[in-house]
C-alpha cells in the first residue's frame, strides 16, 4: 500500500512538471510562444492573473480552465527577489522558469507547512553572500537559487466553478512577488561604528 501511495505520488509530480514544461515550452522558431505571451501579461513587479482560459482565447497555449492561473516577473540584477503566497485549501502550484532553461523548480503547497508560502530567489553569487552571512537560515522560507537574473513565476490554483474561480484568482492576486528588502540586523555589530580616529601630526 505504501509502495502503490509513493508510485502515486511520484507519478502526479512528474505529470505536474510535464504539463508545466508544455505551457511554458520556448520553441525559437515562434516568437508567439508560452514564453513571450506570458511575459506579455506580465508586469514589471507583482503578480497579474491571467483571464480565464477558453478554447481558441488564451492568454498561454494549452491553460486547463478548471485552474487559475497568475504570472509574475523576477529580475535579480538589483537583489534577490521575495515571493509571499497565500495558499487555498485547494491544490496550488508554482513554478519558476528562465528563458534559455525553461522549468528550474517546481513546488505545490504540499511543500509548506503554512497557510502562506514565504520563498526567496537568488543568483549564484547572491546564493554564496547569503550561505556566508546568514549562520541560521530562517527554516520558514524556501531558498532557491536562480540560473539566471531575470525569469517568470507561473502560479495555478484549482478553480471549480465561478465561485471557486472568484475565490482562486483573489488568493492568487494577494501574492507578493518583489525585490526582497535589504536586511539590517541590529545585533550585528559593524566593523566602524564611528569614523576611523585621525592620526596625530608628529610633524
């Protein structure tokens, strides 16, 4: 029973990854793939929720209308970058891709123990400064690392019938997706709290 329950399991998250790899997929020889519709609807900073998908009127190619759906752009060149997402009682998903790599991380709300799904990107080196500084990592908040600077973030959340619909696309809308504020911690001490004392003249 255990062995059919993980087979199970295994086959959904392959299923799930599947499909977001087809929605999202970037075949070059079209310059109106998944990819460049997506990025289309997507603003500068924060979440859009995409209209309904309907047969023949989608916002991206191969969308399932039980679901709702909500995209948002991520660009590290000025810092790492915070997603905060409230989750539904339903199912929900996210997953992050870049332009060249298509799909790097997939996650549902299996994976948070919370109602709000706390999540950080960052770049390789963004990645190093923060092992580096932060000694113990807050446990709360799902680290990942970036192949890239800029990417897209597609959030889908089940929506059964227009009640469900109104309820999904309003959790979906709460989701923050911003450049993450620069910490400062107060029990730090810093190497010079006050100028440098000047040498005296000896001259």
């Amino acid at each position: 029973m255990t062995r059919a329950l993980l087979l199970l399991a295994i086959g959904v998250t392959l299923g799930l990854f599947m499909h977001l790899v087809i929605v999202l997929a970037i075949p070059r020889v079209s310059e109106d793939d998944g990819w460049s519709r997506a990025m289309a609807f997507a603003e500068s900073e924060g979440v859009t929720v995409l209209p309904p998908a309907r047969p023949g009127n989608e916002a991206i190619p191969l969308l399932d209308p039980k679901l709702a759906y909500a995209v948002c752009r991520f660009d590290l060149s000025g810092g790492p970058w915070q997603i905060s997402a409230p989750l539904p009682r339903a199912f929900w998903s996210m997953a992050l891709f870049t332009r060249d790599t298509g799909v790097f991380y997939a996650v549902t709300q299996d994976a948070s123990p919370a109602d709000v799904f706390e999540i950080e990107i960052r770049n390789a080196d963004q990645t190093r400064r923060f092992r580096m500084e932060e000694m113990v990592p807050d446990g709360d908040v799902l680290q990942i690392e970036a192949p890239a600077d800029h990417g897209l973030v597609l959030f889908r959340a089940l929506a059964p019938g227009r009640s469900g619909r109104a309820g999904a696309e309003a959790r979906l809308a709460e989701t923050i997706c911003a450049q993450l504020p620069e910490r400062v911690d107060p029990d730090r001490p810093m190497p010079f709290p006050f100028p440098r004392p000047r040498p005296p003249d000896l001259s």
